[in-house]
C-alpha cells in the first residue's frame, strides 16, 4: 500500500461525503487523523489503515446506500466502481464490528460471504480505535463517550443500539488493546 492510495482515498471520501454529508466527512477525517497517530504500531499497514480510516463510512453517501447498511455498501462500491484493494475493502466492510450490526440486519452471511474478516487483529482493532475514539465532528473522544454517543443519537431500541450495546464490550477490549500497543512502543 502507497501513500498515493492515501491521496485517493480522500479524494474518493471528499467526492461522496464532502458535500452531501459534511458530518460524516468531518468524523471520516477526524478518524483518518487518529490513522496518522497509530502508524508506528502498524509498519507497512499504516497507509492502509488510513486509506480505510477515511473510507470507512463512505457507503453512507445517498447515491451509494443500497442496501442501507453503510459497511456493506460503501464495500462494494470500492469493488466495484474502483477496484480497490481486497484488504481495504475488507476493512471497510468489518469495520467496528459490522458482523455484529449485520445480524441485527439480516445481512450477517451476506457480509461475511462476500467480505471475510481480515486475520489481521492489530489492524483490525486499529480501525476500531480510530473510529471509536472520534466524535461525529471529528473531534477526540473516548471510546465510552462514543459508545454512549451513539446509543443518544439513535437510541436504545433501534437497531444501531440494539448493535453498539451487544458490540461495546468487544469495542472497548479492541482499543484497550491498541492503547497498550501504543503504550509499548517507543515514541
């Protein structure tokens, strides 16, 4: 992975969320500068990790939302209108645990048939942590907060709240993971 897929990256977000969603750009941004603080435990990940960071939440876009279920959309948009890289696209389509919500969906199998898990953890949980440590501005957060965030906006009994209750355990093990990674590296 380069850093021009980085650039692209931006580019294909800017292009779909900039105007139409400017929140969700503004929190795909801020994800993708959590990205930039967590390169030094990932190696030759770290550009991907970006790249996904600030795609993660492209399938939100209204020209892209098929099914409604914003991983598996934005997934395969990256597939199939630019051909994106396996992993990234797999990234994007898992991230925050999305299997968990594509149960409460009814897509649980689709997803993972068409978008298998990466066996990458480290980079896995990096997303999470980038992603559940940003508000929807874009601005840092704790992982609680978030979680709690996000059960006001939607609330409890949707089905993103039935989700993030069932996937907050999992959320704060994985940045309590990548916290410690970071924690034994030196700066």
């Amino acid at each position: 992975m380069e850093e021009a897929m980085v650039g692209w990256a931006r580019r294909v977000a800017e292009a779909d969320l900039g105007d139409a969603l400017p929140r969700r750009w503004a929190h795909s941004q801020g994800v993708a500068a959590r990205a930039t603080e967590v390169r030094r435990i990932l190696g030759k990940n770290a550009d991907l990790l970006t790249a996904a960071a600030v795609l993660h939440d492209v399938g939100y876009a209204p020209r892209l939302a098929v099914t409604g279920f914003h991983p598996l959309d934005g997934a395969r948009f990256l597939r199939e209108e630019h051909g994106a890289d396996e992993r990234l696209v797999r990234l994007v389509a898992n991230h925050s645990f999305a299997l968990l919500e594509a149960e409460e969906r009814g897509l649980r199998e689709e997803l993972a048939a068409e978008f298998p898990l990466l066996e990458e953890p480290l980079l896995v949980d990096a997303l999470v942590y980038c992603d559940m440590t940003t508000t929807p501005d874009g601005r840092r957060t704790t992982a609680r907060e978030r979680v709690a965030e996000i059960l006001g906006r939607y609330g409890a009994e949707s089905i993103v709240g039935q989700f993030i209750r069932r996937a907050a355990p999992e959320i704060f093990a994985a940045v309590e993971r990548v916290e410690a990674a970071l924690a034994a590296q030196p700066r």
